[in-house]
C-alpha cells in the first residue's frame, strides 16, 4: 500500500524501484542475492553441528499460484531459476496437493512452484543461541537503550549510548530501519527505506492439518510457516507508514489467507497479531561492508530476506573487519553500487 503524498526520501524510494524493474537489472539482482543466499546456506551447515541446534526447521518451500495470470506472472522468476541452475520444480494442482496433503480442497489452485532446498526455522531460538554463544567468548550486551548518536573525532568513533560514550576500533551498523537515518547524520545517503509488515501467531489445533513445508500465497503474498505448536502467517507491505497499529484490512487478509489454505490446523481468530519495519532497499540486495567513513561497516537492507541471508552476511562483515579475503565476491553487496568510495 502506497500513502497519498510522497515524502522526498519515499519518492526516491519508488522512483528507483521503478527503474529495477527491467529484466536484465532483476537478473542480476536476482543473480547478486542467490550468491548470497548459497554462501548463507554453507554457513549455517557449519554452525548447526558445531554450535547451534535450529529445531522446528521445515524442509522445502512451496509457492502457491491460486490463477493461471498469477502463474504467468511468475515467468521470469521461473526462468532466472532455471538460468541459476537452482533445484526447483513447478506442480499442477494434483502434485501440490500431494506434496501438501493438508492444503484446503475448495480453495482455487493453478500449480505451485516448489523449493526443495529452502528452509525456515526458529529464527528467535537461532538469535538466543547466538547471544549465550557469544556472551561466552566474552560480548557483552546492552538492551534496553538507544544509540543517540555515532561520531568521529579525527580517525576515532565513539558510540553514544544515553549520557555514556564508548571509544571504539570498529563499528557495524545494522540498525534495521533507522540505520539510512544514521548513516545520514555522518554525511552517507542510502536509499534504504522501512517497509511496514504484518504477520499473525495462531496456536494449532490439529496437527494433522498443518503444513509439512513452508509456504507463499503468491496472490497476497502471504507466507505461512508451521512453527512447533504455533502457524506463521507474515506478509503484506506498507510503505512510509511507522505506526506500531496494525489496520483491519491487514488482519482481514492474515485470517483470509489461513483459513483458505489450512482451516482446520489453527483458530486464526484468536492469533496474536504485530507489525514491525523491514529495511528495504529498492533493488533488493543488502549493503555489505566498508563505508567512506574509516572504521564503519554496514550489514543492512535484507527487507523479508533476513533469515536466508544472516549467516552468510555477518561472516563477510567479520572478514572484512578482521583483513580477511571474503570467500564470495561482493560485486553489487557493497555501498559501491550506489557510486560511494569506499576504504
């Protein structure tokens, strides 16, 4: 959903937006992301036997298109698949029900496209274990605060924090949404912008009726996730819009979207229902790395793609912070995208 009056940085969101559209520039977004996304995944396959145990992770992931026009509009994205050489396979009706027993009967579909490498998980339990992994190295954590303010004095920074000030050797900024205004302060312009989504937590109440995969309603673009004892459902988008309230119509389409696909398996009127701001940049790859300001690195704009692309993108800020050579190239992930020098 788009407001009536466009504020300059919204404007320039959109207008750019609009100019990614063209076929060649998504190829090689699409083309930049899918490197991340493969290193992302090595990544993970290190941490999980080593030091994390991801539980509730589903296997597989499938798109569901309700009408033929939704399935001919996923065209292009199909054949970049097919171009990437990435494992997918694209199912009528009959095999997406098959694969997916529980889906809803009476509910339209035209076929499905399915990924049988994605993956979702707990993504709060993954963040946990990474705080107490952490904190026994020796990190220590300050919650509950805010950053007023990053400045420089000479090639130093300093991290204002409340009335308190720390002297650093580095810093990473990855402050969700309010990072482009941040970076603003010390002088850097991104076109990064908050997207508001929504999403619902609804207790099961039939596991025989939940999902065995993740999946995307592509008509509302809605994702359902079973997690434990608990459904997902996120999506919707809503630009320039930073209230913590959530419209009716948001909620309207969460419930339309469980129910239709998998009524039985949770009571939808009775979820929890939230909202937060997914920092965007409008051609869709992060910004990974240096900046013009010595000793500040950046790890932000991973819109919906944070989980798919944490792992990878937190190993090459430390490699890059630590002098190390980054173990996939960062052609198009770097401030250098947008004409920025960087050290």
């Amino acid at each position: 959903m788009l407001p009536r009056k466009l504020d300059p940085a919204l404007w320039r969101w959109v207008r750019l937006w609009l100019s990614e559209c063209e076929l060649e520039k998504f190829r090689t977004n699409m083309q930049r992301m899918q490197r991340l996304y493969d290193y992302s995944r090595s990544i993970l396959r290190q941490l999980e036997p080593q030091v994390l145990q991801i539980d509730e992770k589903t296997q597989g992931y499938l798109q569901l298109f309700r009408t033929a026009q939704d399935l001919a509009l996923a065209g292009p994205a199909l054949s970049m698949l097919a171009e990437l050489d990435g494992a997918h396979r694209l199912l009528d009706a009959d095999a997406a029900r098959l694969l997916e027993p529980a889906l809803a009967p009476q509910t339209a579909l035209a076929g499905a496209l399915y990924l049988p490498h994605a993956e979702t998980a707990n993504c709060p339990l993954f963040t946990k274990q990474l705080k107490h992994i952490a904190m026994s190295m020796g990190v220590e954590f300050i919650f509950g605060n805010s950053v007023s303010a990053i400045t420089q004095n000479g090639s130093k920074l300093a991290l204002h924090i409340g009335e308190t000030s720390f002297a650093t050797d580095a810093i990473v900024l990855a402050a969700g949404a309010e990072s482009a205004r941040m970076l603003k302060e010390l002088g850097i312009n991104t076109p990064l912008f908050p997207v508001k989504s929504y999403a619902a937590t609804a207790i099961v109440k039939d596991m025989e009726a939940v999902p065995l995969a993740a999946l995307t309603d592509e008509t509302y673009r809605v994702s359902i996730t079973r997690m434990g004892n608990r459904i997902r459902l996120a999506g919707t988008a809503e630009l320039a819009s930073r209230s913590a309230t959530m419209p009716d119509i948001a909620q309207r389409t969460l419930r339309k979207v469980g129910n239709d696909w998998f009524p039985h398996a949770a009571n939808y009127n009775h979820a929890h229902f939230w909202c937060g701001l997914q920092a965007t940049l409008p051609d869709g790859p992060p910004l990974i790395g240096a900046t013009p300001i010595k000793n500040l690195f950046v790890n932000i704009g991973h819109g919906a793609n944070g989980w798919a692309m944490a792992a990878g993108a937190g190993k090459l800020v430390a490699d890059i912070i630590s002098e190390r050579t980054p173990e996939i190239g960062l052609d198009g992930l770097t401030l250098a995208r947008y004409g920025m020098h960087t050290g």
